[in-house]
C-alpha cells in the first residue's frame, strides 16, 4: 500500500439552517493548526427539520465524522446534539452556548430566534457589491455589450453629475451605467435595445455648468478660458440634449442645478422604480 492509502480521512460535517459560512469560516480557522490531517469538510445547508438530521446522522455515522453546528432554534440544537451523541458521533455547538449567555443577558429576544437572518444580511451585502462592481465597469459608457442587466441608466453632458450618481446609487444596490452625450455623436445603439424605462436624462442650468468645468479646470491647472468651460459651447451642449431628450419622450429628465445628490437619486429611484414596478430601495 502507498502512504496515500494508509493515511485516514476525517471528515467534519457543518450542519447550518443557513448558508454554514460562519461555521466554515471557524472550522477553516482551526483546521490550520491540524495540517498534518487529511481533512474533508461537508457543509449541509438549511437544516430546519428534524426529518433532515435523522437522514444526516446515518452518513455522518457512517463515515465516521464530526459535527460542527450553527442553528438557532433551540428544540433543533437540542435534537442535533442528544441525535449526535446517542450514536457516540462528536459534536460542537457553535451558536448554542452564545445564544444561551445572550438571552440571559439580554432576557430573552421578545422575536425569538430566526434561522436565515444573517442569510438575508449577506445577500443585501453582496448585491451591493456586486452592484458597485457593475457600475465602475459601466461609467462614462465604458461598456455598453450588457447594458440590459443595469437597473438604471443615466445620460447627460459633461459634469452633469452622471458618475457621483452612478455611485451613490450603486452604494444602495442599484446596478448603474452611466453614458456621456457629446453634441454631434450618435446615440449608442445599444441604447435601442434596452428597456427605455430604465433610462433617464440629466440637465443642467448653463451658468451653473460655467461655474463647476472653470472649476475643475482651474483644480487641475488647466486654462478655464477654453472651449470646454465656454458659454457658447456649454449652451451647444444643453441644447444638443434637450432635443434628444425630446426625441425620447419616454425619459424622465431630472435637472440637477443646485440640487443635493441624495435628493436627485431619491427621485430618480421614485421615478424608475414606478416605471419598472420595482422594490425601491431605503436611500438615506
């Protein structure tokens, strides 16, 4: 027989009535200080009946494992455990004993103990990631091949607050892009093949555009005397959007002279969420 052969596999079951991320999270943690062992680690998600640990002990018996477990109910965590040990199968309770110290401090949670909330928290903190990833892929039309799985597009000239609100918005959850209007240039044509409701329009008042690209230029050493801060041009400019944006009359404009950011996208989340029959998020 090889070495290979001959070495023992231990097996350690995390039994969760959610995902087991925490519980595999702190099995991992502890497995580095047994190296030397080779180790197989089995997570069993979403555990809440009794049925479902009577058909786990039987193969956890069988292979002679470890329990690892992070349940909340407190009649499941007592049939895991009085399971476990009738059958002489090792087992740790990871969430009990905290719960149980909670409660007494705390006089018992009037709610009770709900298995999935922590699920619930991970999944909002995902989809905000993953709505932030999206929309610093999706700014100043980088990318315009996957336009249809943004939640909202938002359209204007120059320094019209498209990437601030992208941001913010994404922060929220929301799955942004972003595509600058630039007088004499086409509209993308991807933009036709996308839900129009998801799209709006952002304005802006000329003098206070004046105001904001001399600023920037002036930030970044640059002449503030040039085209791109002129009243002529910025006032080309305006107009080249307003007739777009009349030729789109299904986009809500928003102008957002003076105007907070939270309050813009508060608005535009009102506003296309109604459209889209969607769950408007909380924005702050």
């Amino acid at each position: 027989m090889t070495e290979n052969q001959d070495k023992k596999i231990y097996t350690v079951y995390i039994i969760s009535d959610g995902t087991g991320e925490t519980a595999s999270t702190m099995v991992r943690a502890a497995l580095v200080q047994y190296h030397q062992f080779d180790l197989n680690i089995v997570r069993c998600k979403n555990v809440r009946t009794e049925p479902q640990v009577d058909h786990l002990m039987e193969d956890i018996l069988r292979k002679r494992g470890l329990i690892v477990f992070t349940v909340v109910s407190e009649a499941m965590r007592r049939k895991i455990t009085s399971t476990a040990l009738s059958k002489g199968i090792p087992v740790v309770d990871l969430m009990g004993p905290l719960l149980n110290v909670l409660d007494t401090y705390l006089g018992s949670a009037p709610s009770g103990h709900t298995a999935g909330i922590l699920r619930a928290v991970d999944e909002r903190y995902f989809k905000r990631i993953e709505a932030i990833e999206f929309t610093v892929k999706h700014d100043d039309g980088k990318i315009l091949t996957d336009l249809a799985m943004a939640d909202i597009i938002l359209l204007g000239i120059s320094r019209t607050s498209k990437t601030p609100l992208s941001v913010f918005l994404s922060h929220k959850g929301w799955k942004v892009a972003n595509i600058p209007l630039v007088v004499g240039a086409p509209l993308p044509p991807e933009l036709q093949k996308v839900d129009q409701r998801k799209i709006v329009g952002l304005i802006i008042d000329a003098d206070s555009l004046v105001r904001i690209r001399r600023k920037r230029l002036e930030k970044f050493g640059q002449d503030p005397g040039g085209e791109y801060a002129s009243m002529t041009h910025i006032h080309q400019e305006i107009e080249f959007a307003k007739n777009l944006y009349k030729q789109n009359k299904r986009w809500p404009i928003f102008d957002v002279t003076d105007r907070a950011l939270e309050e813009t996208a508060a608005e535009i989340v009102r506003v296309v969420a109604s459209r889209m029959d969607l769950k408007q998020e909380v924005l702050l």
